[in-house]
C-alpha cells in the first residue's frame, strides 16, 4: 500500500509515517498542497491523507481539486488528519469529498480502521 500524506509538520508526517511502517506500507511526504498534488501526478496512491490548515492552498481546496480531477486519482480515498475541533468540522469535510476525518493526535488503530473502512468502501486498493 502506497499513501501520500499532505502535512506541513514533519513531526506529524514522522508519526504517521512510523505507523504505517508497523503494516508494512509505505508514505510519500507532502509539506504543502501543491507539492501533493504534484505527487500525485507523478506517482501512484491507494490513499490519500491531508491535514486542513497548511500554508498557502489549505486542506479543503486541496480536496476539492483532487475531486476535481477528471481520472481515477480524483476518486481516491481521502482521510483528513487535523487537530481543528470544530461541531461541524465532520460534515464540512465530507461536503468537500473527504471519505473520513481523523483528529490528532492519531491512534495507530484509529488510522489502520479509517483506512481498512474508506478502501472497503471505494473498493480498491489493500487494506491494513
């Protein structure tokens, strides 16, 4: 399993990253969207995960221009990591295409379950 994490914390991306190592995957590092995005142009992505508040283009623009796409990677999995707390913040991101959120810090199951649930219900890609 192949995941693009987009997060401008390198402790964040070190984390997450030490976790999926545990399950064997492995993590492509984004510090901003562009940079993601750019990566996904490149490379190829079972999932895709992407905090909400980074410099310049922020979380929820950068889903709504994966969604956007008109390919399959528009169609790829994405869970939101973020520390926001907001009621609506949920309902916000599903609006905007995510398939999940997650809220740090993250628990390696909760992170193992978003991902084995949002690719159950995509239907593609290896689950954890």
């Amino acid at each position: 399993m192949n995941v693009l994490f987009i997060e401008d914390d390198p402790m964040n991306r070190r984390v997450v990253k030490d976790m999926l190592d545990v399950a064997g995957a492995t993590m492509a590092e984004a510090a901003w969207a562009e940079e993601g995005l750019a990566m996904l142009d490149e490379d190829t992505f079972d999932v895709i995960l992407v905090d909400l508040r980074m410099p310049g283009t922020d979380g929820f623009e950068t889903i709504r221009q994966i969604r956007a796409r008109g390919d399959a990677k528009g169609e790829l999995p994405i869970i939101v990591v973020t520390a926001e707390t907001a009621a609506d913040l949920r309902d916000r991101c599903l609006a905007v295409g995510a398939d999940d959120v997650l809220f740090k810090p993250v628990a390696m199951d909760a992170l193992f379950d978003s991902i084995g649930r949002v690719l159950a219900i995509r239907g593609g890609g290896m689950m954890l």
